[in-house]
C-alpha cells in the first residue's frame, strides 16, 4: 500500500506504484489535463515519474511560477525541434527559460532573418497542435535537473528537465527576436493561456535592460516588483550589447531601468526617460513608487 499526501495534508492509498500523472488523473481529470509536472518529497519530477513508495506530492500547472518556468523550458525544447526540422543542418547547442520566455542556441551555416523566423514560429505551432508527446529516454529519477536526452517529435534532443508531458499546453508563445551570427540565438516569450499573450504584447511604459545575463534573475524580479504595483513592464534580457539595447527601446517607451552589477551587489536600479535624462539611483521600492506615479501620468 502506497500512501501519498497532499499539501492539504490529506492522503491517498494506492495498491499500486502510479506516475504523476495517474495520481492527478486519480484526483480530477481537469487536474490531469492541466498538470507539467509533480513536486514529489520537495522535487520537480515529469508527469511520467513512477511514485513508488509513500510520499508528498503535489501537482504542479502553469498557475504557479514553477510550472510557468516548465512550460517556457518545454517551449525552448519546442523551438530546438522545429529549427531542426527546418534546418537538418543545424547544430543545437542549449536552451532555457529566461524571464518571461525562453531562448534557444545553435550554429547554423548561414544567419536566419525575419522571414526564418516566421517560418519557426509556424512550425512550433504545427507542432503544438499535432499534440506531440515530450519523454525521457531514460526512466525518470531524482536526477531530473541535469540534463537529459528527450525525445520529441522523433527526435531526441539533450535538455533539462522536467517537461510538459504533451505539447498541446504549449499554445500562446512567439518569437520575436535574433541574435548573434555564430552562434546564433532565438528569443520568444510563452504564457499559459492567449489572454496573457495578448496582455505581454500591450506597449509597457518601463523596459527593465540588464547589462549581461549574469544580471536576467535580479532584472526580471525588479519587472515582477513593478508589475506588482501596477506599472506596464518588460524585461530585455537578451544577451547583447546594453547600449543597443537601450537605443532600440528608447524611441518606444517613456522610462528605462538599467541593472548592471552594482546595481544588483547594491539591490538598487538605475532609471532614465527616453530623452536621456538620468534620474540617478534608486532602491526598488522607491523606483516602484516613483514609476507608478510617474507613468500614471504618461500617455503612450
């Protein structure tokens, strides 16, 4: 007899070892279908992973900022896949979730455009709607945050994990940006549902610029602290250059938040309009208040 605890500290008997997802199917079938993963004794597992003996579980779904993080590392994985397809002659090198999306890296022997672009993102969502699995090639363990080889859509690609078990949860994502020439790197953003997609490409009022990648986890919970006070932001975390960076966003938005090194050792920010004005140095929660007054009062 298997016994398994929610984190309503209720419990459950099975006769039998069940994977995640069977224990969220047990519980609801809305539970199933909108489950990316479990928390079994405190760790991320795929949906696939056999509970074996008594344990915690929780369900994890793209509510939560966990699963979110699943879906845009599933969409990473999603993206390898279709430029591979695309592209046979494609190396793939890595992928993630970064901030509000995702990004993925590889060498190619020419620079794609606009139009390749395009043409990625359609066929992510060919795949999208053709609800393909995502498995581990090896039977899942506790190991589940080094990297695994995963087979999608025929093919098998290296990532981390856990991963959504299908793709049909991956439907309001795009790309929207190309880096680099060798490697090259392609940026989109993924939400759970089209609503959140619609209200991410809304014109913000603040775009949050962080100097280098080493900055992204302190730059997005700078944009998240922002969000929370009801100020339009936007995180660029691309991997290029800030000054380009903050050419291209300041004809678009009033205010830019720039995050360097010091201002991350320090937990303070840097702002300045789109006109250049530098208004210096502040702690996050003061940055908070002064945007949330100062865009108050902008018309974009």
């Amino acid at each position: 007899m298997i016994q398994i605890k929610l984190s309503d500290g209720s419990l459950r008997e099975y006769d039998q070892p069940l994977s995640v997802y069977e224990f969220a199917a047990s519980i609801s079938p809305e539970l199933a279908k909108a489950a990316v993963a479990g928390r079994v004794n405190g760790v991320l597992l795929d949906c696939e992973f056999m509970i074996e003996a008594d344990a915690r579980v929780n369900i994890v779904t793209p509510q939560e900022p966990d699963g979110l993080e699943i879906l845009r590392r599933s969409c990473a994985l999603m993206l390898a896949i279709a430029v591979k397809q695309l592209y046979p002659k494609a190396q793939l090198q890595s992928g993630s979730a970064l901030g509000d999306g995702f990004y993925y890296e590889f060498a190619f022997e020419r620079t794609l455009n606009l139009v390749d672009l395009a043409n990625i993102e359609a066929r992510m969502k060919t795949l999208a709607a053709t609800n393909h699995s995502i498995r581990r090639r090896k039977p899942p363990d506790r190991s589940s945050l080094t990297e695994t080889p995963y087979l999608f859509a025929g093919l098998e690609c290296v990532s981390v994990g856990p991963h959504v078990p299908a793709t049909k949860v991956l439907q309001a994502f795009a790309l929207d940006h190309i880096s680099g020439t060798s490697p090259q790197r392609i940026y989109g953003t993924c939400w759970p549902c089209q609503r959140e997609l619609d209200n991410w490409r809304i014109p913000p009022h603040v775009i949050v610029v962080s100097m280098d990648e080493r900055q992204a986890d302190y730059a997005q919970s700078v944009t998240e602290a922002l969000r929370r006070n009801g100020v339009r932001a936007r995180a660029d975390l691309r991997n290029e250059k800030v000054h380009h960076k903050i050419r291209e966003h300041s004809q678009r938005v009033p205010y830019l938040v720039v995050i360097g090194e010091k201002e991350e050792s320090g937990g303070f920010v840097s702002v300045r309009s789109r006109t250049g004005e530098d208004f210096g140095r502040m702690t996050v929660d003061a940055v908070c208040e002064w945007l949330n007054q100062a865009c108050s009062d902008t018309v974009v």
